[in-house]
C-alpha cells in the first residue's frame, strides 16, 4: 500500500508563525470601540487599521522580498530577519500613543508579514518532497484557519480583563516566541537558495503562474465579498439575533479547518479537480445564500460550505504555485501580495453595492460573480490536462 512522505514537525512550527500573523491581522475588529476612544479616532479609522495591515501586505511584503533577494539572504535568516521586523512594528503598535504611530506599526507588521508567508512557504517546500508540498502547505497554512477561531477571540478575551495594549503585547511576545522557534528547530534547507533576484523575476514571466494567482485572488475576493458582510446578512435578512453571530463565525472557522485539512490531503495529487470543484461549491453555495438568505437553514447551510471552500482552498492555490514556478520566496509572496489584494477587491466590491442601495444581498452576487470568474478562469488548465 502506497504510504504518503511524511511531514517534518517543524512544518507545523512554520503555522504556528502564520497563526500569530493571522491573529495579529485580524485582532483590531475585536476592539474597536475600545481603540477608537483611546486614540481619540473614528470607528472608520479604527477599521482602517486592518487595511492599513493589508496595504503594507500587498504593496510592502514583494518590496522587502526583493531586497533580501537583492541582499542574497539565505531563507532561514531571512525569516528570523523578517520576523524581528514583524516583532519591532508590533512593540511600535503595543506602545502607540496615537493614531499616526499606531499605523505605522501596523504598515511595518503588513510588510513583515506578507514576506514571512512567502519565505516559510518556500522553506516548507524545501523541507519536504515535491509530491507532499501540498499536504505541508495546509498545515502551514493552518495557521490562517485557527487564528479566527482562537486566535482572535483571544485577544478580545485579553482585551475585556487588561485592556487593549496588552492584547498587542501579547502577539508581540508570541512574535518572540515564533522567531525563537525558528531559530531553534527550524533547520537551513540542504543544497542551493542563493537563487537571486534575477532569478526570481524570470520565474515571475510565466503565464501559467500569473493564471495561477488570478484564481487565487478570485477565490479570495469571492470569499471576503460575501464573508464581510455576513453580520449584517444574517442579523437584518435571515433574522438571527446578534448573540448568534459569535456561534456562526465559530461554526465557519471548524468548517475552514476542516476544509483545509481534505484539500491539503488531496491537493497535490488532484489539484485542478480540488480547485474547480472547491468552485463549483462556492458558486452553488453563494447563489443560494443569495436567493434564499431569508431562510435560516439554507443561509446557516450556504455560510458552512463557504467554509468548507473559500479560504480552506489555499493547499491547492499554493500547490499549484509550486508547480507553475520555483517555489522562490518572491513567488510566494507575490501569490500573498495578490491574494491580499483579492480579498481587498472582494471587500470593497461588496461593501459598494450595499452603498449603491442594492441591499444587503449584494455582496452576495458580488461573490457569486467572482467565484464564476474564479471557475472560469481554470478553464485552460483544465483544457491542458483533458
């Protein structure tokens, strides 16, 4: 019987740094009101926060790879070097004393993050053989599903008994943590990764590669169109109270964790199949949480297998990557840089159509619109396998 590579536990050491991103990304939703009074700011610009993290992901994370590229960093120091820049904006954040010092921390941690994906996800391909890359991407990756679900609600816990800075404090020590991990057990990958930025930029003139990135920004713009705006869908269409709303979000993140946990088994021997068929789920369950968001068994329905899909796709996203380039930390940090700017997308589309006045729903064609995109855009692949 055919026994599948095994997976270094220092891969899973590698999600737990993607948890403590993750968290810290998302963690300024869970205290809003209490940031808002304390930087003497809007709730918008409290918000803003979270873009601005995402900004610095999208735009700052390829800039600092290239330098380090540039620089001729090996992988291994590059993420410890990473991730004392990660840990220097998360103190700069913990400490902020007003609104302008706080952005700031939040850009650096943007841009330290976005690399960090990047060069833990081309170490995890070094550490395990070509036909598991998949399977040790999910567990790296599963770092991104357990955040909301644990992660996130901690902070907040942190934040309700001793206030906001220690909630930021917190992921700055486990920052530490993570980058003394790193140092500890995560080994320098045998053999060359002196690649170059030269190197890297001719990997990136490849056109199954950047076919390969469009899905996934389409995926994850489908997913945020729709999961942005879940509160509100549910509380003022199905008509759930809001105490119910922590329940559904909990119930979404055990269904990303399971998703993730059956791509990442079936991605690299599968690949395109997971992914059009993850697709053809999100379109299926999108149109019905559209159509029938009135009802609280179709909408509760919809919004798991939106779980089950969307995010727990990215083992198959990244496998496909991988194989359309060299696993190069510019490639995948590109790959983060566009799927942060697809979700950026997703977000701002739907948040636009509830403005034009086309109501609560919206944001639900909007995702059905780019899950459609997302499916059609696998058609030449899948031409190329028939």
């Amino acid at each position: 019987m055919h026994r599948p590579p095994s997976i270094p536990f220092v891969v899973r050491l590698l999600g737990l740094t993607i948890f403590c991103l993750v968290t810290a990304e998302f963690m300024v939703a869970g205290m809003v009101p209490a940031l808002a009074a304390a930087l003497r700011v809007s709730v918008g610009a409290i918000g803003n926060l979270i873009a601005l993290y995402a900004l610095g992901m999208a735009v700052g994370g390829p800039v600092v790879v290239a330098l380090m590229l540039a620089l001729r960093l090996p992988h291994k120091p590059a993420l410890l070097w990473l991730l004392a820049l990660y840990v220097a904006g998360a103190a700069v954040a913990a400490a902020a004393g007003g609104y302008g010092t706080m952005a700031a921390g939040r850009i650096a941690m943007g841009m330290a993050s976005a690399a960090c994906f990047g060069v833990s996800l081309t170490l995890c391909a070094e550490l395990v053989a070509p036909e598991a890359r998949g399977r040790a991407a999910s567990l790296v990756l599963a770092g991104v599903m357990l955040a909301p679900v644990f992660g996130v609600p901690a902070t907040a816990w942190i934040k309700q008994r001793w206030g906001w800075r220690t909630s930021f404090w917190a992921v700055a020590a486990l920052s530490v943590l993570c980058t003394a991990v790193v140092a500890w057990r995560v080994p320098a990958p045998r053999g060359q990764e002196h690649a170059g930025l030269g190197a890297e930029l001719r990997a990136l003139r490849n056109g199954r590669l950047w076919a390969a990135y469009a899905t996934s920004a389409l995926i994850i713009g489908a997913t945020f169109a729709a999961f942005s705006y879940f509160s509100p869908i549910f509380t003022g269409v199905t008509g759930f109270a809001a105490p119910a709303i922590p329940w559904l979000l909990m119930a979404y993140g055990i269904a990303n964790v399971a998703g993730n946990f059956v791509v990442g088994r079936l991605a690299d021997r599968h690949m395109i199949g997971v992914l059009a068929g993850g697709l053809g789920v999100m379109v299926a369950a999108l149109g019905a949480f559209a159509l029938f968001a009135h009802s609280a068994p179709a909408s509760v329905a919809a919004f798991l297998a939106l779980g089950l899909t969307g995010v727990a796709l990215n083992p198959a996203m990244v496998a496909r990557v991988m194989r359309a380039a060299a696993p190069g930390p510019l490639v995948n940090t590109m790959h983060a840089s566009l799927i942060t700017t697809g979700l950026a997308f997703g977000t701002w589309a739907g948040g636009a159509a509830i403005d034009a006045d086309l109501g609560l729903r919206a944001p639900l064609w909007v995702g059905l619109a780019l899950a459609v995109a997302g499916l059609l855009s696998l058609a030449p692949a899948a031409a190329r396998r028939a």
